[in-house]
C-alpha cells in the first residue's frame, strides 16, 4: 500500500525502528542508516543462552529493510547520508535533537534544501523545554515520568518495570499515525513538515481518560487491589481448574442479574448488600469473596459457558505462552510468518492492523551488519572505486 514512499531511519533501539518497521510492512521502502557498532539492540541478547535462536526483538522491528553502514561523524560518511536522504519522502530519528544539529541533520538544515521531505522526530521528552536533549527510554519517560506505572500499580505496591518495549511500541503507532497525517497532508501542499512525537506525550495519552479526570476535578482514584475493587464486578476471578477470568459489566451495572445468574447466585440481585451500584461499590470485598467461591466451584469450560450464554463481556487471563495456541489470536491476523534469509520463516508478532486483501506478510528479514551498503551506494551514485575508498576510510560499512 505504501509502494513508492521512502523512508530513510537513523535510529536505534524499539521505537521509531518499531514504526518504521511498520511502514515496511506495509510496503515502503525503509533504509535503515546504522553507525559502524550497529544499532545496540542487535545486541539484545549478547551473553544470555539463547543467543542461537537468534534476535527476535530486534528482528521483529526491522525486518523487510535495507541497511546500510554510514558514520555521519565522518565528513564522508555525512555526504553519504545526506545524498540519501535527498531521496526519501519520510527522514525518521531518535537520535537527540543536539546531536543532529551538530551533524547538520536538524529539521532546518534538511528543510531548506528539501522542503518536501516528511522530518519525523521521536524523542524522550518533545522538542522544547529543559529535557529536550534528555535521554530517554520507555521504562523512564513513558512508564515512570508519565505516570503510566503510578497509575498502573495498586495502591500500596513498590514500582515495577515496564515489559520491554511495551512504551516503545505504543510510542510507534503515535508515529506512524503522525506520519501518514503529513504524508496526506503533503498531496494538498507539495510540502514536508516536521513531525514531533515523544514517549512522555504518548504515555500521558495512553492514560489520557484518567488524565481527563485528574485535569478536570484535580484528584484521581488510585488502582486498587483485586478484593477492594471501586467497581467489584470488573475484577477477575479464578475458576477451581487453576484458570482465571477477566469479568467486565455494562455502565450502570445493567447485567448485574445476568452476572449473579451465571455465577450461580441469583440470589445476589436482590439482597440489600448489592442491589445497586452504589451498594456493591460499599460491599466490594464481600462481593468478590462470594463470587470467588462461585466462580471457584467451576471449571473454567463452564464458566465460560455461562457467561457467553448470558452475553457477558468478559476474556481468558493468558499468558503469553496461551496466547501462541489462542486459535482467535490466530484468526485475528496477530502472527505473521518472517523470512529468515535462508530460505524459511519463523513466527513474528504482525502489525498491528489488518487489510483484508492485503498481504502483509514482512518482505524480507532483517538486515544483517551493512546488508546493503554498497547497493544503496551504488543507487546514489556511487561508483564501485569511490565506494571503495570510502570504505578504506571507514566512513562506511
């Protein structure tokens, strides 16, 4: 679908090669700039045991690009990188606004002498302000600074870490949103535009419904634990095989009876303690308890029986290794198959939206090192000889 747009990324780690991977897979040409050490994330797995079964974290936000090998702190290697981006529709970094700008690699510099090109920029911290120039990583901007892991943990509970990459790739999709806008935008202008997204922005929107509520009545309920629960119903419970449920109800608790019913305790509807929202919100722990027991006296096959006979919103707890066996993870489109470069394939998280009659299979694996130097060199102009000296000079890999 995006045939015919290029992409250049000077980036590292999850984030913009996360959405640059994306724009890959739905069929732009991606080139991917990595300094002479490579992007750190090839080396994810570096003295852990599984290092041959190969990367799949960085292999899942790379795969289907070309790669080349450019030192920008080179002269030459600059040169390089700039004749490259004078080809691309779409420039995307992670690389800090200072740095760029040293480089001569800043969206005014790239602007002046390609006022069509698409300068996506993905940082910590946004462009302005003190922390501009701040490192940042999901776990710091996104989780801690943002307030995603203060919101997410239950009151009372030490903070914990972030899953890799679970930021980044939120982060990703604001990306790439925010970069087809301007994509589109551009066929009515003839013109590029800056493009900012930041992990610290996403996160805040990524709570943005409790935000919404903190920046209206100034204060916010915290999360609480399963047994004191403001809303008892939306809650999880476990069945008597080991299996757990995740249990959701309508605004207003319209499918209380039909709840009470499936858990085998109609006698609930009416009893004083729940009979409205407000009383089961007062009752909460004696209300989870209760169902505990209910829920806890079936399997999980008739649980679920019950609760999809009386319509009831509700899902299995996975873990992700139930997940790879989930035949409607499987329907859904959310493995993809990913070339190896060797002839076979192995199984990858797809992206995260599907095009029925489209097919977004990955294009190819990921590169290897400076894969695709010498050819992308060569599309630039470059002649074997001159490739070759720069090379020896190690301006490129």
């Amino acid at each position: 679908m995006l045939e015919g747009l290029r992409v250049v990324e000077l980036a590292t780690y999850i984030a913009a090669p996360g959405a640059a991977g994306m724009l890959a897979d739905w069929g732009a040409d991606v080139i991917k700039i990595e300094a002479p050490a490579g992007d750190p994330m090839r080396r994810f797995f570096d003295g852990l045991s599984n290092e041959d079964l190969g990367n799949p974290v960085f292999d899942l936000d790379n795969r289907g690009k070309r790669g080349v090998v450019l030192d920008i702190s080179d002269p030459a290697g600059r040169e390089a990188a700039l004749r490259l981006i004078k080809t691309a529709d779409i420039f995307l970094t992670n690389v800090r606004p200072g740095a760029l700008k040293r480089a001569g690699l800043d969206f005014e510099a790239l602007h002046a002498i390609q006022p069509a090109l698409i300068y996506a920029s993905l940082t910590g911290y946004g462009l302005q302000g003190a922390d501009a120039d701040r490192a940042g990583m999901d776990v710091a901007a996104f989780w801690s600074r943002a307030g995603v892991g203060a919101l997410t943990a239950p009151k009372g509970v030490e903070p914990f870490p972030i899953r890799t990459g679970m930021g980044d790739h939120i982060t990703s999709l604001s990306t790439v949103s925010a970069i087809l806008a301007a994509v589109f935008e551009r066929t009515r202008t003839g013109k590029g535009r800056l493009v900012e997204t930041s992990l610290l922005r996403t996160g805040v929107y990524s709570i943005s419904s409790d935000m919404a509520i903190q920046l209206r009545f100034g204060k916010l309920a915290s999360t609480r634990p399963r047994d004191q629960a403001v809303q008892p119903l939306a809650n999880f419970f476990q069945t008597g095989d080991g299996r757990w449920i995740c249990l959701l109800v309508r605004t207003g608790g319209t499918d209380w009876p039909q709840i009470a019913a499936a858990a085998g305790r109609p006698d609930l509807v009416d009893d004083p303690l729940f009979s409205s929202s407000r009383a089961r919100r007062q009752n909460s722990a004696a209300l989870v308890g209760i169902l505990d027991a209910a829920f806890g006296a079936m399997t999980y096959d008739e649980a679920a029986g019950r609760l999809d006979a009386a319509d009831i919103t509700w899902a299995p707890y996975q873990t992700p290794r139930e997940l790879v066996a989930d035949p409607q993870a499987e329907a859904a489109g959310c493995f993809v198959d990913t070339p190896d470069g060797a002839g076979g394939t192995f199984r990858s998280p797809a992206s995260p939206a599907r095009f029925p009659g489209y097919d977004d299979t990955p294009r190819g694996p990921p590169p290897t090192l400076g894969q695709h130097t010498d050819s992308v060199l060569a599309e630039l102009g470059y002649s074997d000889a001159e490739i070759a000296t720069l090379r020896a000079g190690k301006a490129v890999g």
